[in-house]
C-alpha cells in the first residue's frame, strides 16, 4: 500500500506536510500534474531570470499556508473539524487546476469567457464525480456558499492564503525584495469574529506591509512594462493564429492547441474541450511559437520572433494615454520601415490599472482587545491604508525597435 503522508521540501516555506490521503490522490491526478507545466508567472522569466516556478509549487504552498491558518484558528478558540480541514485544503489546492498554458495571459483567448475560475469549478466538480463526492464541501467553500464564511476569506479574500503565497514566492523568484511579506507574522494574526476572517488590531502594520508589499509587486514585477509587453504579445500571438486559422491558413500546432485555434463557439464545455484542455500547457504554445517564427505571415512570425528571440518591441511609459498623432505617426513609421499597411497589428498601447486596497469588496477587519471589529481604513493606527485605496493606471506604448 502507498504511503500517502509525504512530506515535501519547498524553497519557500520549508517542509511541506500532506496530513490527508485525498490530498495525495489529487496531487497524483493528471488535471493537477498538468500544473507542472504550467508557469506561474507566464513569461516572467524573461524579464526575471529566475522566475521559472509553476502553478505546481504555489498550489501546494498555498495549502500548506491553509493548515497553518487553521491551526492558528483552532488555537485561538475557532472549531474547525477535521472533515472542514482537509476541504479547505483541498479548495486551496485545487482553486488554480483551470488555469490554462502561461497562466492568465491566454484565459479569454482559448474558450472567450471561460474565465479560470469557471474552468477550475468545472474540474472540480469533475474530480468530484470520480472521487465519490469527497471534495462536495470544498467546492462549497470554493464557491463561498459553505455556512462558515471565513473558509471562503482564506480561499478568496484580499488577505486570503493565495496572496500570500504567490506574494512570498515570487519575490522569492524573482529575486524582487519588496514582495517578500511575512507569512507566518501574519497568519498568527489571524482570528474568526461573527463568523468572518479578521486579524489582531496588534497586526496592522503587517497587514499595511503585506498591502504595500502587493503594490510594489504589482508595478515592479506583474506591471513591469516589459512584463506587461510580454503577456500582450502572446494574446495578440494567439488571436492571430486564430484569425489566420479562420481564413482557412495551414499552421502548424500540436493537436489539441488546434483544436482550440480551430474551435470558436464554445457555449458550453464538451467533453471533449475539457479532455483536451486539461492536455494543453506553456510547451505546446512554445512549440508554436517556434513553429510560427516561419511563418509566412509577416505579423505573425515577427510577433512570435520578439518572444522566442527576446528581441521584444521598443516600450514607454506614461501616466497618461498617449496622443493620437504620436501613435499613428509611430504607425506611418512601421508600414514605412517594412513595406507593410497593416503596421498598426504592430504598434500597441496597454494599459494597467491598480487598486491596492479596495474598501468596498471583502476589506479587512480588525479584531481590539474589547472584541468591537471595524475596517482597517478607520483604524486610527494606519500609517498607509487611506493612500492605497486609490486607483492607478498606467500606459504603455509599444512599436517596432526597427523605427525611433
């Protein structure tokens, strides 16, 4: 018989308990295997060398940051069956299994509105049928419509389990220091009041850290323009393709990447979508990529270049759109430099926006000693939380490196 109570060494938070046997078995299932070879952070590791860590680790991290989080909670005086343990933990575990090849970047561009999270509950409830029902109370507190709501806080929240650990590790990997925030400070802060997820008054200024932690990740590493550019390129990479493939273009792909360039209505998942699907990760789009380099469609072999290639388009900065003369002059100047009319697939701008701390969806409540909770922002020790409530965007143009 299978010893299924492993422990696994992880870079971030040391080792790694599997306290349930169904944990094990979902961790063994092809659908979460398939997170191996899945980037966590798309094409990150273009930009950060180091940043090649998969959906694989953060989903076990992110489970191991849950048991900690209930242990804290039961210490403070929180019940918490055994039964509600393992189903949390297996919410965390499994809320990333829909995430398709390069993470977000190419959600919406394989099945148009089938956002991960829909396709995650999908699965879900797929294992649930070959595992007999066991996973029946994790897909409820998934779905926040289990009784005890803070479940779903953990799972789901703007302190939830899942920003801590992808916050922690891809600091780590990256190597960018301003998003390493301290997990284990602010887990034991934790606590249960009515019923939601609060933390300790006492842990403010962790929790102000861990915000602002999250905004310099967010402008130094996810919004980084060139990280930004990337994550561009393979939507627009894709969206050719598929474009290409709908006017009756031979490309070369692998079957089930084909399958889905070929495919447009997708009213609901087949049987078929979700088989080849859950077959799809980063390779089969890297070996298109490569494919594609030669294509004979100018737009797309350029585009595929400046990935596979890492000769990425020029990129600037503004806190404001761009003006319109600049851009078409930038568009003149591409159609120009390669004797092409549609230069304009080539010049982009993007745009980021980014709201720190939201007041109004799920915002943090701060537990004192008398036991009256009230929202972080009112809390008359905040040093940051009344500036990070506000919106920021930021534009960034890109066009050929070919023209100035």
């Amino acid at each position: 018989m299978t010893n299924k109570f492993k422990i696994i060494n992880d870079p971030v938070h040391g080792f790694i308990k599997i306290p349930h046997e169904i944990l094990f078995d979902v961790i063994e299932h092809p659908y979460f295997q398939r997170l191996r070879r899945i980037s966590q952070t798309g094409l990150l590791n273009l930009i950060f060398p180091g940043a090649t860590h998969t959906r694989f680790h953060h989903a076990l991290g992110a489970m191991h940051l849950m048991f900690t989080a209930l242990e804290t909670l039961r210490l403070k005086g929180t019940e918490i069956s055994k039964e509600e343990e393992k189903s949390a933990m297996l919410a965390i575990l499994l809320h990333d299994i829909g995430h398709g090849p390069f993470s977000h970047a190419l959600e919406n561009m394989l099945m148009e509105d089938w956002h991960h999270e829909k396709l995650s509950l999908l699965l879900m409830n797929d294992l649930n049928r070959e595992l007999d029902g066991q996973l029946t109370m994790a897909i409820e507190m998934y779905q926040g419509k289990y009784h005890r709501k803070f479940f779903n806080q953990l799972i789901s929240s703007q302190l939830d389990v899942d920003r801590l650990d992808y916050l922690k590790r891809d600091s780590f990997y990256t190597g960018v220091s301003e998003g390493n925030v301290n997990t284990q400070r602010i887990i034991s802060m934790m606590n249960v009041a009515d019923d939601k997820l609060v933390i300790d008054a006492k842990g403010i200024y962790s929790i102000e850290n861990f915000l602002t932690a999250r905004m310099f990740m967010y402008w130094q590493v996810y919004y980084h323009k060139t990280s930004a550019l990337a994550e561009h390129l393979l939507v627009k990479i894709l969206d050719r393709a598929k474009t290409l493939v709908s006017e009756g273009k031979e490309l070369k792909a692998s079957d089930n990447l084909k399958y889905f360039l070929e495919k447009n209505k997708f009213v609901r998942a087949t049987k078929e979508d979700i088989q080849r699907f859950t077959e799809l990760d980063d390779n089969d789009i890297i070996q298109a990529m490569k494919f594609w380099t030669k294509s004979d469609d100018f737009i797309l072999s350029y585009l595929c270049k400046c990935v596979i290639q890492r000769n990425f388009p020029k990129t600037m900065i503004s806190s404001k759109p761009f003006e319109k003369d600049f851009v078409e002059d930038k568009i003149a100047k591409t159609n120009a430099f390669f004797n092409i009319e549609n230069g304009a697939e080539l010049v982009d701008e993007i745009s980021r926006t980014l709201l720190p701390y939201n007041t109004e969806k799920q915002p943090i409540h701060l537990l004192p000693k008398n036991g009256e909770k009230f929202r972080l922002e009112n809390s008359e020790n905040q040093i940051l939380s009344a500036f990070i409530n506000q919106p920021n965007t930021k534009y960034i143009l890109s066009f050929p490196r070919e023209i100035n």
